[in-house]
C-alpha cells in the first residue's frame, strides 16, 4: 500500500522523537491512540508526519475509494432566533428586511424539489437558521410532502441546534420527537451545530443554542433508531488543540456506543461578515494537519470528509493524500453558509465529470455513492465527453517577456 511505504520511508529518514515512534507503532498496529497522544500530533506532528498516518489510516479503510455524491441543498432561511459569533449567514429578526435576508414559504422549498425533477440528483440536504414558524409541524409537513413528491429522495436534514428548539416549543421528548420526524421521512441527520464542545469555548462562541451534551444526545438517540448521521467541528478560532481532543474524544465515545456515524467533516472558519472577523483564518496546511489528525484519532469513523465548498476545489484535492476520502457532492450552487463567510467558492457548484476528475487527477478512485455510502457507480472506467468549458485547475503559468 502506497500510505505504509511513505510512512516506512519517513520513520527511516527523519530524526523522529521516540514519542512519534511510539504513536507511528500504534498507527502501524491499528492500536488506538490516547487523547494524550492525539494532543501530541497538534502540538508537534508536522504535516509530513501526520499526513503518512492518516494515509494509511485512509488506505486501510477505504484504499483509494474517494466518495462523492449528486446532491443539492435548501435553507428555508437565514433568519435566526441565536447569534452564533462566528457565523456570518445568519441575520437575526430584527434584520428581517434587509436585502439579503429570506425566509421561504412550504411552496417555496417545494418548488426547489421539484426543479430537481428527472435530474439523477439522491439527496437534498436541508438546514438553516432557527425561526419559530419552522416549527414541528412545519417540518413534519415538508418531509412528507417531499417524500410524497420524490419517494427515493434522500431526505438530510436539520440539526440538533433545530431539534432542540422544535421539540421544546413543540412539548415533545428528544425521542418522541426524533420518532416524528422518522415517521414524517426524515432519512438521515446532517452533522452541523457541533462547533466545538468544550463549555469554556462554546459558550463564547455559541452561547445560546443547544449544549454539546443535547447535540451529543439527540444523535444517541437517532442512532439506537437505528438510523445514521454525520458529525462536524467548527474548528480555526480561539479554541485551543486540547478542545480539539476533547471534541473528537467525545465523539469517538458516543461512536464506540451507537456506530451510528457515518462522516466526520472538520468545518474550517471562515471571517468574513460575522462577530469574530478580527480573528484570522488558519492556514491551508493546518486544514491539512487537522484532516490528518481527526483520520488518526476516529479510528471508529469510517470516514472524513472535506467540503469542498468551504475549503475550495484545490485543498480538497489535496486533502486526498491527508485523511480524507468523501469531498461531498455536485451541490449546485445551492448553498450560501460559506459563500457569504468569504469562501472562495462563490457559487459552488461541480458537474459530476468535473467531481471525478478531480480525483482522478491525485490518482485516486471516484466513487459515486448515496447517502448512506452504497456505492451507486465506480467511475474509474468513466469516459466523459471534453468539457470545453472547463478549464480544470492546472493554471499554466504567464511568462512575461
Ligand atoms: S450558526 Fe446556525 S444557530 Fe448559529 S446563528 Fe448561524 S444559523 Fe443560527
């Protein structure tokens, strides 16, 4: 396997501390490795070191499957009753008339469904901000009239950040409510609302939404429905490596108990327009190292994602080599979280040769999948007609004479 031999070669060149032999041996041994160590990956692992880790962590899993899958999403608004510092799509009520705020109607988000119609999209992933009239029953409602529309739809949808509050107002338990939902035809749960967990940075930077304790519940319980979800962190901002461990330890618990998670998709933030823009974005190599990082410490995850929409086209790329084997889906411009947090993709949308393409190029195996990791087509043997349009991402350089 390509991942052991460059982690073979790297043991043998560099001048490594004994404590990265110890970890490298747990790695190599498929022996889990200890919060304290995972700390030790943050505070001294360069990204040479965790990257030839997490490959073999990757390449065990998942060899060279890389997943993606055709998609597209709807936020029914971005007016919210929180105020999350660091999120820069929301507005709060108050700001209900400005020119980029909207709240969609039931027919609204309907009709969004529909325009999908007799494309070969599988699943439409819905979240947004939290409003009182996207209650219980509005969501009961709209699954199951997009269930009764498109029945082999996969239905994504809502956080814990929105179950919480819809329960609440509802006067439902988390589990009656969770049952609702499944009976309404909710598929499966997305992974967003996480941030990070610890109490010491939640609470300065999402104070007011559900705790990690609910988030972390509401899943348990959708798991022992027998159902599957994802799991993010917001990651890049004041929280320090610890809170990182924290955060992946606790979800690597409630992995342990339930096997109910499916991907784990580390969020970068992003300043643009949001409570927290004086703080400054982390690199690309440490989006790189934490990729790494959560691929050796969820050893019970089968995979780690990057979104390509927040990351970019490129760094998605190359996160291939460093953890990563899902880069999500075609999205279709359907999505405005990161756009409006300053991501450079400003209309994130890929066609499905582009998708494969790109991970074709790193050598690796396109997989389109659903939801739920079935794989619906390997595409390594693929023809696609030339994309004229598409100039790829190899920019030749300009020479100046
Ligand atoms: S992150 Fe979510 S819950 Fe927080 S303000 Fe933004 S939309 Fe609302």
């Amino acid at each position: 396997m390509r991942g052991e031999a460059q982690l073979e070669l790297l043991l043998k060149k560099e001048k490594l501390s004994p404590r990265h032999h110890e970890i490298a041996g747990k790695v190599a041994k498929q022996k889990r490795i200890s919060p304290e160590d995972g700390l030790f990956l943050f505070q001294h692992g360069d990204l040479a070191f965790v990257g030839a880790l997490a490959n073999v962590v990757r390449e065990r899993l998942n060899g060279d499957n890389t997943y993606f899958n055709r998609n597209f999403h709807m936020e029914p608004t971005n007016l919210c009753v929180y105020d999350c510092k660091f999120c820069s799509y929301s507005r709060l009520i108050k700001q209900r008339d400005d020119a980029d705020a909207w709240t969609y109607t039931m027919e609204d988000m309907l009709d969004i469904v529909r325009k999908y119609d007799g494309q070969p999209v599988t699943e439409v992933h819905i979240v947004g901000g939290v409003l009182p009239q996207y209650n219980l029953e509005f969501y009961q409602d709209l699954f199951k009239k997009i269930r009764a529309h498109r029945p082999e739809l996969h239905i994504k949808a809502l956080t814990p950040v929105e179950y919480h509050y819809i329960f609440k107002k509802g006067k439902v338990s988390y589990e009656e409510g969770m049952r609702l939902m499944l009976e309404a035809g909710l598929d499966s749960m997305p992974g967003g609302g996480a941030e990070i967990f610890h109490p010491d940075i939640r609470k300065q930077i999402a104070a007011d939404k559900c705790t990690a304790e609910q988030w972390l519940e509401i899943h348990e319980i959708w798991h022992k429905l027998g159902k599957r979800s994802n799991a993010t962190i917001l990651y890049g901002h004041i929280e320090a490596f610890e809170h990182r461990i924290d955060h992946l330890e606790q979800l690597r618990q409630l992995q342990d108990r339930t096997g109910g998670f499916q991907t784990f998709i580390p969020l970068k933030f992003r300043n643009k327009d949001n409570q927290m823009s004086h703080i400054p974005e982390v690199s690309g190599i440490e989006d790189l190292r934490n990729y790494a990082i959560s691929r050796i410490y969820l050893d019970n995850f089968a995979h780690i994602k990057s979104y390509w929409p927040m990351i970019g086209r490129t760094l998605a790329q190359m996160s291939l080599a460093f953890g990563v084997d899902d880069i999500d889906g075609t999205i279709d411009d359907t999505t405005k979280i990161y756009s409006m947090a300053g991501s450079e993709e400003q209309n994130p949308a890929l066609s499905t040769q582009q998708l494969v393409e790109l991970i074709r190029r790193v050598g690796r195996r396109a997989i389109e999948r659903d939801t739920l990791y079935n794989i619906l087509q390997d595409h390594t043997e693929t023809k696609f007609e030339e994309d004229k349009q598409w100039r790829g991402y190899i920019d030749l350089p300009v020479v100046q004479s």
